[in-house]
C-alpha cells in the first residue's frame, strides 16, 4: 500500500473529524466480536494505517498519528508505517508514552476523543471514559467514520454456515447449553451473553468461513434457562441447519437483533459477560435495570478442557498433519540446492501437500516462513515483491497450521538449509533446551502458566537472552488457533492449567537482521501422578507430530535427560508416522528420527 494513500485517508478522517467536533479518534485492531483476527469489514486499523499485524491500536489527531503494537510487530510496523505519516509507539518499551496519556497531550482540555462503541471492549471503553473524564475531555462513542470515509468498504460476510457431528464434537449443543445452565447457577445469573464468534461456534457446534483461517460465523449468542437464541444472518442457514438448531432447543433470530434483545430482558435479570469481551454498544444496551455480573466467561474455560473425542481428534489431525510435513520437508531439501525455492514457494507447497490429506479444510494461519533476517520478525508474512530466495546456507523459520475438521494444528519447525555459525548452533540448541523444559515438566494442579514460564526461558537468561512474545497459548478444536483463557507466558494470569486443556510450547531466539529461531509442538495437561501427601500432579503429553531438526544442535549443551525426552520423542513421531508414508518417505523419516 503507498504512502501517498494512507495519506489520503488520514485527510479524510480529520475532514470527518473536524465535522463531528472531534479532537481524536481511536481506531482499534477488533470488531463487533472483539476478534483477534476481524472479517475485512472491520479492517479499519490496516486500512487506515497500512500496518497489518494481527494486534495494534491506531490513534489520529488533529496534527499527528501513531500506532501502538508490542515487541511482535516492532519489526514489521516499522517497516510498514514507514512514510505514512503514522509513528511507531513500542509498547513496554522505556521511553514509550502509554497510549491515554499522549491522547490527552494532544488533545488538552476540553477536548473530545471519539470511538466506535461498536468495535471497542467495554472494559477498555469505561476504563478511557475515567481516564479521559479526569481530564475534562469528553468520549463520544457512537461515531464509525468508516462508514463514510471507507468507500468500498466491504460488507458484513454472508457466508453459509454448518453444523458439526457429535462425531466430531464429542457433545450435542443441548448438552453443553445444560453445562452453561449449571454455571449460571453457580454465578447466581439468569442468562449468558456470547459475543466472541469462538465462544459462539462452540456453544452452537457451529461453523463457518466469515473470517480468513479461523472458522467461524458472525453470529451472537444468548443462553439462558428460559430460552437459548443464536442471533445471525438467517441467509447462512439452510433448512437442515435451522431444523437441527431447533431440535437442539435453540431459536434463530436476526443478527442485529441481539440489540433490542438485550434492551428488553426483564427487570432484575442478572446477565453473565465478561467485560473485555462484548462491545460497549451492546453492553450499554443493557436495561440499567439489568445486574451484570462480570466475570472470565465460562464458556471459554469449557471449551478450552477438551472431551475425549476432541482430544482424539487433535491426535488424527496430528498424524495427517505430520504426513504432509514429511512430504514437505523431503521436497525442500531437495529444492533448496536447486536453486528454486523463495519464501513464498514455500507457503505454498505447505499448503499443498497439507490440501491432500482427509478432512483438510484450510490453514490455521498465515505462514510465517522466514528465511534469514526474516525469521527474525516474529508474525512474517513473505510477499511476492519482497520475499527471499532460500539459499543453502543459514537457517530458515517455518510457523504453519492447519485446519481438519477434527481438529487444529500449529507448528514452528526452524531447519539448517546450508551451513551454520558457531552462534546459530548454540542458540538453536538453548532455544530447544527451554522447548524440552516445558515438555518434560511435572507440576502441581492448580499451577498456572505464568509459573512455567522461566523453564522455556531459563537455557536463554543464563546467557543474557530472551524472547519478548508468550511461551504458549491455547488451540481450539476446529476453531481458532490463538484461545484462551489458559497459556504460558511471563504476565499473570489466573487461569490454571487443567486436565484436556491444548496449548502450545514456543520458545525462541530472534537476532535482529540475521536469523530467528522457534520450536513449537502442542501439548496436552494430563493428570501425571496422584499422591497421599502432596496432591495431584500433571504433565504434558505432546501431540504434534514431526522431526525436530538434529543438524544445528550442540550436543555437549543438552543434559541426559533432554537427550533422553528428544530420542523418545523422535521414536514416538516415526512409530505413528511410519505405516501412513511410502518406503522412501520412511526412510527419509527413519533418518531424521534416529538417536543422537
């Protein structure tokens, strides 16, 4: 996108603002749902910035404009908004305003900021309000002036949604609307608000492709014992779908109904949602009649344990995952000293050997293959103009992931395509040493991420290292890649890590303008040992499936046991592997796998 563009939207907002008496106007990277990933529709920060990461506010005053993001797009947004007209502000950074408090610099007192209540988490919304108020500067938030400034805006998706099979889900809607019925119980609330299109697609066994990668549909949902709506576009429906849902016990209404719906529950209704996950125009349609009981949702922790047959389904996707991975692997080292293989290349031979296998839908993400200097921006995205040849030399950053119908994959593999530095070897192998600390952890129920983090790390901090993005973060079954509530990482959180829960295992080392390194496998918590004395205690079963490069690694750097976890682990990924491959693919794999 040029620069000449982005300029000219940026004279277009401020002519809309200067209109509407605005002073700012906040434009973040969410839409209705609080999506991490929006439909185009809601595009609005890439659209009016040019930066494309998946996490980043946007904010324009009357005279400049910046855009925050965190340590995994300082690379990419500085490259991005370079000559836009839009600065940089690194997040956590020292030096770095924090976002209100250069808003309210800006603007002064007596001042107006605008946002779109539409696109804006409530808590994020009441939380500026304060801030802003203490100031004696206003928040208008009924404004979108992409409504008028964004003129091929694309329209709300339309597309047709389906219904998953207990076969595959492993529990019927009406069961898990009876679950959520027990915890509004327990919370002394009379129905539930679903506004995350995640949260939505489980509860109703509902899926679609409204979003690139994650497969989901717009929808709404409310739960309560007297009624359970899904809120969506009754044109994705067709007739079987319809009929099944209401079987289920599940009425349809239309989508932008969700707001009178709300507007309308009866006096004294206590109404379960979760404050940084619904929009503030819906919250602020609530009756003030209405007691909201703001809480983690507890749909999110119910879909983050899996069932069996979920659990079950990871582990197929797993093997036909890892198939397409041998097959991909095999083709790049024959590819690379030909000559012929770019960034892009690659993207796309992943996607075409993974389209080959049963029950393939699509990717998970966009990969990240970054050859060189690129594996060193953490969420790369190789392009047609920009993108590197892959030379036989150095290392090269494969993230990717796919989407079966049983189940969601996400795997970082990063290989030797040529020779290595001293420096390369030693990284890789302290960045694997944090990767076998998580997978061979046993740890106390009740232990949460936060507090295994350094494991992944520690092999990093003793020479001074780190990596600034999380360890890991939950999987969804046949749904988003990025979920939560759990992970791993060094900020708190309170979620505890519990039997059936999917999360990814991710260190890694990234050396500005020379190469990035990660190993990421997904795991499952799973009950390890119960005892008299001290408790139950879980560990980790790893699921993904494929070879971990042994070429760069320093093995004087690696422990008995690490040694042991890596043998073992590449003993497990060719015994599962091996009757699904021809006999060359075996004995490529038989190779890669064998003991060091």
């Amino acid at each position: 996108m040029s620069t000449s563009t982005i300029s000219e939207r940026l004279i277009a907002i401020r002519n809309f603002m200067e209109a509407a008496k605005l002073d700012a106007f906040i434009i973040p990277s969410t839409d209705a749902h609080l999506s991490e990933y929006p439909p185009k529709r809601w595009e609005s920060r890439k659209w009016i910035s040019g930066f494309t990461g998946s996490a980043g506010t946007a904010v324009v005053t009357k005279k400049r404009a910046g855009v925050w993001t965190d340590s995994r797009y300082f690379l990419q947004a500085a490259d991005e908004l370079e000559g836009t007209g839009f600065d940089l502000f690194k997040m956590g950074q020292p030096g770095t305003p924090e976002m209100t408090a250069w808003i309210v610099e800006q603007v002064g007192k007596g001042g107006t900021v605008g946002i779109d209540g539409l696109v804006y988490a409530a808590s994020d919304a009441k939380a500026l309000r304060s801030a802003l108020e203490a100031k004696d500067i206003r928040l208008e938030t009924t404004l979108d002036p992409f409504a008028e400034v964004w003129k091929d805006r694309p329209e709300i998706p339309g597309n047709k949604v389906f219904l998953l099979s207990e076969e595959i889900t492993g529990e019927s809607t009406k069961s898990k609307i009876e679950r959520i019925h027990d915890e509004l119980d327990r919370l002394g609330a009379d129905g539930l608000i679903a506004v995350t299109l995640d949260a939505v697609a489980w509860i109703f066994n509902m899926r679609g492709s409204d979003v690139d990668f994650n497969p989901v549909a717009v929808a709404y949902g409310y739960v309560s014992k007297k009624e359970s709506v899904l809120f969506v576009d009754e044109e994705k429906l067709d007739d079987l779908t319809k009929n099944t849902l209401l079987k289920q016990g599940v009425k349809i209404d239309d989508y932008d109904r969700v707001f009178s719906y709300v507007a309308n529950l009866p006096e004294n209704t206590a109404v379960c949602l979760t404050g940084h996950k619904i929009n503030y125009k819906l919250y602020q349609t609530l009756s003030a009649t209405c007691r909201i009981i703001d809480v983690p949702s507890p749909v999110d922790l119910m879909k983050a344990v899996k069932n069996e047959t979920e659990l079950n389904g990871f582990r197929h996707a797993m093997v036909k995952d890892g198939v397409a991975l041998v097959k991909f692997f095999m083709w790049l080292e024959k590819a690379v000293p030909e000559g012929s293989v770019t960034e892009i290349t690659v993207d796309e031979k992943l996607r075409e050997f993974r389209s080959q296998q049963e029950l393939f839908v699509g990717e998970s993400f966009s990969t990240i293959a970054g050859y060189a200097r690129n594996g060193a921006v953490i969420h790369y995205r190789a392009q047609p103009d920009t993108c590197l040849k892959i030379e036989p030399k150095g290392l090269l950053l494969i993230d990717s992931g796919g989407q079966y119908k049983d189940g969601t994959t996400d795997i970082t593999r990063t290989v030797a395509v040529g020779k290595l530095t001293k420096q390369m070897r030693e990284d890789y192998t302290n960045v694997l040493k944090g990767h076998i600390g998580i997978a061979t952890v046993v740890y106390p129920e009740g232990t949460r991420g936060s507090q295994l983090d350094v494991l992944a790390r520690k092999a990093l901090w003793d020479n001074c290292q780190t990596y600034w993005h999380g360890t890991g973060h939950g999987i969804g079954h046949f749904l988003n890649v990025h979920e939560g509530p759990q992970n791993i990482r060094l900020e708190e959180n309170p979620t505890v890590l519990k039997v059936g829960m999917v999360t990814s295992n991710e260190p890694g080392i990234y050396r500005t303008n020379e190469y990035g390194i990660r190993i990421e496998n997904l795991i499952v918590t799973q009950e390890y040992n119960k005892t008299e004395d001290f408790g139950t205690f879980y560990n980790f079963e790893t699921i993904t499936l494929c070879p971990i490069d042994t070429k760069p690694i320093v093995k004087k750097l690696l422990t008995k046991k690490e040694i042991k976890w890596l043998n073992s682990y590449h003993e497990m990924v060719y015994s599962k592997l091996k009757k699904h491959l021809n006999k060359t693919e075996k004995e490529w794999l038989k190779e890669k796998t064998r003991p060091i």
